[in-house]
C-alpha cells in the first residue's frame, strides 16, 4: 500500500493476551488475582509495561486492548463476543459488535499472519475460526491526511459454512452505502435491507443489492469500511429497524458463492477527520481510475432511444420516423440506439429482415442526417437462436456444474437461455468478432449493453477458468463491452471493481412516478451513489422513466428533465411532443442549459479520470461537518460551484432549498445570498428550475 508510515509499534503479546482471555473467563475476585499474579510473574521488563499500558481490567468477565496513535481504538472481549470503539474528541466514532454470539474465553491466542501491523488481536476457537484485527496507520501524502485502519480477517478451517456476524451502528451518524437498490436513500439511514448476497442484481426483478456494487460505506464521523473484493459477503443493512450495518461471510452449494471452498470475511475499518478526507482516502486506496472518458458528443447532445416509446414494436420506418421527429423539433443527437427486438431471435447479430428489409441503407440515411446509430446488446443467447447452437457447440457458454451442456437460465426476453462465458477467451473473441461485424456491415456505432448481473445466473455452474468471487461475472463483462468500442459511445448498467472500464454506466430502469422506489426521487441519490462508488460518467435513465404503467403527465416529464440537466448525460425516449408546444419549448431551454454547461461537464470528466472525484457531488463536499448537507438528498453539486435543486413533489410550485457554505448567486433571479442558510418556499413553478453558483 503507497505511502504507508508507521507511526505506532505495537504487537499484542500472546502471553498478555492469554492472561486477559483467563480473566474474561473467570468470573470470581480471588482467582482473577490469581491470573493477574501469574501474569505479572510471567512478564518483566518492557512487558509489564506494556500490559499496564494497552491492557484494561473492566471487571464482570471483561478485558480490553487499547491500541492506535493516541490509544483511542478499544477492543473489549466479552462472553458473547467482541465490542469495538473508535474514539472521538467528543464522543465515539464508531461502535460495533464483532463475533456476535462467540464467547472469547473460549478462544486461544494465536499469531497474527498479516503483515505490516502495528497492532491488533488474534484469536482462534476450537470450530476452526479465527479472528485477526490488524492495526495500522496510513498517510497519504496528496490529501495531507492521517488514516487509522484496522483490517478484520475471519477465517475457518473447520465445517462451518459461514463466519459469525460483525455489525456497526449506524444509529448517531449518516451513512452512505456502495449499491444501486430499487429504495435508494442518500444517506441510506432509511434503507431496510435483509441480509443477503452482495451480489450483482437486478433491482427491478428483485429488492436485491443492483447492477453497480461496491464494499464501500462511510459514515459523517469519517469512519470507512471497505470490504475486501474476493470476500463472500452477506450484507444486512438495518436489518428488522436494527440501525445496524452488518457483514458475514458465507459460502454452500445454496449460494452464489458455492465455488468457494471455506467462508471467510476481510475488511478494513478506518478513520478520518470527517466524511471527505475518508472518502478521498478510500478512493486512492481501493479504488482504479477511469483510463479515458465517454465521447463527448455524449456530453454535448442527448441520447435517443426507441425503447419507452416504441417498445418492441420498432421497424425501419418507426426508428426514421423517430429521427426525424427530433431533428424536426429542433433538438440534437448525440447517439439514436435502436432498442429492444431487431434481431429474428434474441441472441442473434442481423437485423430482422421482416423489420429491417435494408437496414444498411437505413443506417447509412440516419448517418447522413447526422446520426449515429447504436443497438441494444445483452449475453444472452435464447435456444431458438443460431447463435445457440454454434456457441453450444463451441462449448462458449457457461456450463452445468456436472456436464458440458450449457447452464440454461431464465431472463425477461426467454425461458431458456445460454449465457456467454466471459472467462473463455475464445469466447470473448467470438462475441467482440460479432460487434466488429455489426460495424463492417450495417456501419452501426456502438451498443447499449444490457444485463450483466450474477443474478441472471442463478444455481450452480461451471466456467471455463474459475473465477475468485462471481461478481467477476460483471467485472469480466464489463470488459469485454469496454474492448467493443474505442470510440466509447457504449453504454452499459453494470459495474464492479470495473472504474477503469471509462464508460457510460447507466441507472437500471427506473418507473414513471414520483416515488422512493425507482422513480424520480431516486435519480438523485442514485447518481451521487454512482459518483461515490467511482462511476463518474453516469446516465440517469430515460427521462420520464420506462412508461411500463403509461406515459407519464406533462408535469412529471418536465420536472424529470429538471432533475436530470446538471447530470453527465441527458436521455430521451418519451418524446416532448407528446404533450404540447409549451412543454416542448421547456424541454428545449432545458436542452439548451445541458448543452451550456457541456464544456464544464466535459472538464469534470477529465478531472474524474485523473482523479476518480464525481462530476456530481454531494452537498457535504464543500462543508463535511455541515449537519444539512450531510443529510440533503434532494439537491446536488455540478463540480464544486453549482448547485442543483430540482422540484420532485407532484403539484409542487415552490421547495425548500438549502445553500451550504459560500456565497450564492440564484441564477433564475440574480439574486445573491450567504450560505449556511435556507431559503424557505423559494418559488419553483413548472418553468423554474431552480440552480445556483458559487460567487468566488
């Protein structure tokens, strides 16, 4: 790890350990003294010391370990497991339970096999678990910030499957998790998740953790943990209204994780000064940066889509149709992707003849008009499709555990369905040799890459190379979508530990509605979610969402497109001139305000590749210590200098706008106020979309 010095040397000593594990074990007077005498007897020199100081009898079966810079980490051993708290200048940082349920008398001391520490714990039960905490202190040079990191590593080599439960409160502070869910919340206080696989999901098929995951979660006392990538995790968040954040690892044949032969948990725990300087530390810690940025055409022009508007029913004369209603009405294009159903069967790389009869040509009008095109990909591959049967016969799909046959699975285009084993690169070759095809042929620009979870691959399988964890699933799909196109007009919905693929990551579908649950009150936290996870370049959906239950009204496009101007990329599907002139002359000012702002967009996207920082940021970014903006989730920062607070109540013609720090300038009304401050009901009628800059 760069840039690592240690400042604080201190090693538990087993001896010292021993005795404080007899103490916690003992429960009367005389034969804790006896312990105590033993100890005393045992230790000499700079041993004693070193009991006297890091070494704590808090009586009634309990002990503690005190170590970090200023002594302010305490690890106390209890019979039903281990208590931890980080110290504050006021109060703790953080508290937590480790080993929920194991009595610590009944371990033994044993060494600690990470390298590096400074510090720590390790001990071991008869069942074969063992627990290592491992202290260390970390500077990082580039932010001027000091880091006190612990890593927890539970380990088994007896039967059991999973590891016990290590759970954090969450109750003082506001937390902020690394997944897409269907209920996202920013912080995710709020949120109610049973414990489950962290894995890759498909928060409209199920209420599981999304497409985009990442081990990371913060706290406003600028407490961090990152859960190590290979680690099987079973994550619980506020589970049954516990305020508790709670990590395990799991393994067995009735879990995603069933290759992995013995459960194990890793995970760092850190503090900082507040929420910023961890989130600064976390990213140069753990996570890639972006090795380029999206075309930024994709910056400058929305995106079109045929999906919410067409659906499946798309031909050659509904996608001119389309192109030539936009440019009609006066909007640009940055991309028109031809969604869902082009193909004869899902699966398959031509055009349906029976709707395309001469897609080149098709194609080749909308490039002289201007207009590349782009069509919708996935890795399935449905047992009707040619594709089916020569990638069966190649042996390209991922298998059943005890047969070549291919690992047949269930989507929302298929009941029987192969998928594309991305470990294989013959595989791969095959796939990217089919995208390359669509370009040489039809002259098609990119793709919109869909799917990619490990939740589309339920039950247990076999991969060409065995992979550590699945959600390298997604990492390995994410990169073969990257090598797809080096002109990065792709876009794709999925990520993990795939920052550096430098796409477009697209929010999963979002419904046509105000609500928390996939409609337009999640498009904020979701985006400053994807940002925090280190997804830059993020695509907030269709405006107006997917029209799955009808279109949506007048009202709620409009504040749709509100929500979504001072975002990295605008995408249309829902047509404005659907409903009437005037929203259609909303919708283009609004335009016309993206495309303004497209240059400092673009310079925050350079910015994001070199340092991994979001191009939207939360309010706390200019004030970690502010209470309202650690809390606010309904407005956001473009950079560092404008702020964005979109109207996302129905019938609502006027909000509650919080300016933090700074001086403001309303650019609706020239207005100019101090920050710290809210402006109480500040008007926001359909046609006001309210938004601020930084006076410097």
């Amino acid at each position: 790890m760069a840039n690592v010095n240690k400042r604080y040397s201190y090693l538990t000593p087993r001896s010292a350990f021993d005795a404080a594990k007899k103490m916690a074990s003992k429960a009367h007077l005389l034969i804790s003294l006896t312990c105590l005498m033993l100890m005393i007897g045992i230790l000499s020199g700079v041993g004693v010391y070193i009991w006297q100081k890091h070494f704590k009898d808090e009586g009634g079966g309990r002990s503690a370990i005190v170590f970090g810079k200023n002594e302010n980490i305490q690890l106390e051993l209890t019979r039903s497991g281990v208590a931890l708290s980080m110290k504050g200048d006021v109060a703790d940082k953080l508290r937590g339970q480790l080993a929920i349920g194991m009595d610590t008398s009944d371990a033994v001391s044993c060494r600690h096999e990470g390298k590096g520490g400074d510090g720590g714990l390790c001990m071991e039960w008869n069942s074969g678990l063992k627990l290592e905490i491992v202290y260390r202190f970390i500077r990082l040079v580039r932010y001027d910030v000091d880091y006190e990191c612990m890593t927890v590593t539970w380990t088994s080599t007896g039967d059991k499957q999973e590891t016990p439960k290590d759970c954090y409160d969450m109750a003082d502070f506001y937390w902020y998790g690394g997944f897409e869910q269907s209920y996202q919340f920013w912080p995710m206080n709020n949120l109610e998740m049973n414990s489950s696989p962290f894995i890759t999901g498909d928060t409209y098929a199920t209420d599981a953790y999304g497409g985009v995951i990442e081990g990371i979660f913060l706290s406003s006392a600028g407490v961090g943990i990152y859960v190590d990538e290979l680690s099987p995790l079973y994550l619980g968040v506020n589970e049954k209204s516990s305020e508790m954040l709670c990590l395990r690892g799991k393994v067995g044949s009735d879990t995603p994780f069933f290759s992995i032969p013995k459960p194990f948990l890793k995970y760092d725990v850190c503090q900082s000064p507040n929420v910023l300087t961890m989130w600064q530390g976390m990213s140069e810690l753990y996570f890639p940066k972006p090795r380029s940025v999206p075309s930024v055409d994709l910056f400058r022009s929305p995106i079109w889509c045929t999906w919410a508007t067409y659906k499946s029913d798309i031909n050659e004369s509904t996608v001119l149709d389309f192109a030539e209603q936009i440019s009609d009405h006066g909007f640009n294009i940055s991309q028109l992707e031809i969604d869902d159903d082009w193909t004869p069967h899902y699966g398959d790389f031509n055009f349906s003849t029976s709707k395309f009869p001469d897609a080149s040509a098709l194609i080749a009008k909308l490039n002289g008009m201007g207009i590349p095109v782009t069509v919708w990909m996935h890795p399935f591959f449905n047992n009707d499709s040619d594709a089916f049967r020569e990638l069966s016969g190649e042996g390209f799909l991922i298998k059943n555990l005890n047969s070549d046959d291919p690992h047949l699975v269930s989507w929302w285009k298929g009941s029987f369905a192969g998928v594309l084993d991305f470990t294989n690169p013959k595989a791969v070759s095959w796939y990217l040799d089919k995208t390359k095809y669509l370009k040489d042929k039809y002259n098609v620009a990119s793709f919109k890459f869909d799917a990619g979870e490990v939740l589309w691959i339920p039950g247990t399988y076999r991969l060409s190379q065995s992979l550590a964890t699945p959600n390298y699933i997604t990492r390995q799909y994410s990169t073969l979508t990257f090598m797809a196109d080096d002109q990065r007009r792709q876009e794709l919905r999925v990520g993990f530990r795939s920052q550096e693929s430098s796409l477009m990551v697209r929010m999963l579908d979002r419904d046509s509605n105000w609500s928390h649950r996939l409609g337009i009150k999640t498009l904020i936290p979701c985006a400053l979610t994807f940002g925090f996870m280190g997804y830059p370049f993020v695509l907030p959906d269709m405006i107006g969402g997917n029209a799955y239950g009808g279109f949506p009204d007048a009202e709620l496009f409009i504040r749709w497109l509100q929500a979504t101007t001072f975002m990295p990329i605008l995408q249309f599907s829902i047509v404005p001139w659907m409903y009437n002139d005037t929203y259609v002359d909303l919708a283009r000012q609004l335009v016309k305000l993206h495309e303004d702002y497209a240059d400092k967009i673009i310079e925050l996207a350079e910015n994001a590749r070199k340092t991994g920082e979001p191009i939207n940021r939360p309010l706390w970014w200019l004030d970690p210590y502010d209470d309202q903006a650690l809390s606010t989730d309904t407005e956001f920062l473009l950079g560092s200098d404008v702020l964005v607070a979109p109207v996302l109540d129905q019938g609502a013609v006027s909000r509650d706008i919080y300016l933090p720090v700074g001086r403001w300038k309303d650019e609706t009304t020239g207005k100019l106020y101090e920050g710290r401050q809210w402006l109480k009901d500040y008007p926001a009628p359909l046609n006001v979309l309210p938004y601020f800059t930084l006076v410097k």
